[in-house]
C-alpha cells in the first residue's frame, strides 16, 4: 500500500513536471484582420504569465517566435496552409548598463530597436501592428481564417536533446489563436 502511494505520487508529479505549461504560461488577446486591396493586415497581442516578465527584468534574454499563417477552411477536409509570416524576437533588458533591446528578424531582414525603460520594451515586443501577408490576387474563392501562433524557447537546452527525448519540452510555452473565417478570392 505504501509503495503504491509513493508511485501514485511519483507520477503525478512526473506528469506535472513535463506537461506543457502552454494554458497558464501565455494566451492571444485582441486578434484584428483587416483587409485592403490584395493584402491583408493582422494585429494581435500576447499576454505572458508574470513569470516571464519577472524573467526579462531579471535579465534574462527571452526567444519569442510569432507565425501568422492564411489558412482556407474545407467543412469536410483538414484546413489547407496557403501562406505566412514567421518573426522572430529576441529580446534582453539590462538594467545595470540601461540597455533595453528587442532585435527582430523576419521576411529576410533583421533590425535593432532600443527602448527607454523594460516595460516599454515588453509592451513592444509582446505586441504584432499590422502585420502583412500579400500576394492575394491568385487565390480562389473560398472561407478562409488567419492564425497567430507565438512560443516561447528555452535557452539552455540543446537542440538535439529535445528531439531525442520527446517529453523533455523545449518551449517554455506555444499558444495559437484563430481569426473568424472570412470570405476571401476572386476566381472560381
């Protein structure tokens, strides 16, 4: 009886351990789609457990990776992928030197933004401003739906080690949100 009380524990809190933290680590607020001409533009805003601004203002350099993805919508089929953005964040506040730093990469290019305090940079980095997907004119017509996707890696773990062990997680968290489905293409 003991040792199965010790067991029963012991796997509780292996499943607590290596469950994704994904629910409680991040969510996607205020997701807008708008559309002009053939391009579309997506905002959105992700919301971070304070764990990881505490992190951040910690000094703690965080990898925030956001997707924003055209999906079209079949009723009977699986959503078919048509095309997306992917940006990349890194993002580091320094208290003692009074560096605030967020270095974006996406589309092929990479710049650097400097900002006066760290909640000026969180505000920032955790928020998408008309993103744009463009190259609409080909598409048929049809339901379509855009979703943002945003994780968060972790640092300090090898690459390879999170794909030979499938249940060590190497994200701190990944949350997705999905827009209405909206109509969408001119040809038939």
């Amino acid at each position: 009886m003991r040792f199965l009380k010790k067991a029963v524990l012991l796997s509780f809190m292996a499943i607590a351990f290596f469950l994704p933290v994904s629910a409680r680590a991040a969510q996607i607020n205020s997701l807008s789609v708008s559309k002009k001409g053939d391009k579309i533009f997506v905002s959105a805003r992700l919301v971070v457990a304070p764990r990881l601004i505490k992190d951040l203002r910690d000094g703690i350099q965080k990898d925030l990776v956001f997707y924003v993805d055209l999906f079209r919508h079949w009723s009977s089929w699986p959503d078919e992928y048509i095309l997306g953005v992917r940006i990349e964040r890194y993002v580091s506040c320094d208290s003692v030197k009074g560096e605030y730093v967020m270095t974006t990469l996406g589309r092929g290019t990479s710049w650097q933004t400097r900002f006066g305090s760290c909640d000026e940079l969180i505000n920032n980095s955790l928020t998408l401003n008309n993103v744009k997907l463009s190259g609409l004119n080909g598409l048929t017509r049809g339901r379509y739906f855009i979703r943002v996707t945003a994780e968060s890696k972790l640092r300090n773990l090898p690459p390879l080690l999170g794909q030979m062990f499938f249940f060590i997680r190497d994200k701190e968290f990944s949350v997705q949100e999905d827009s209405a489905i909206f109509n969408l293409g001119s040809k038939p």
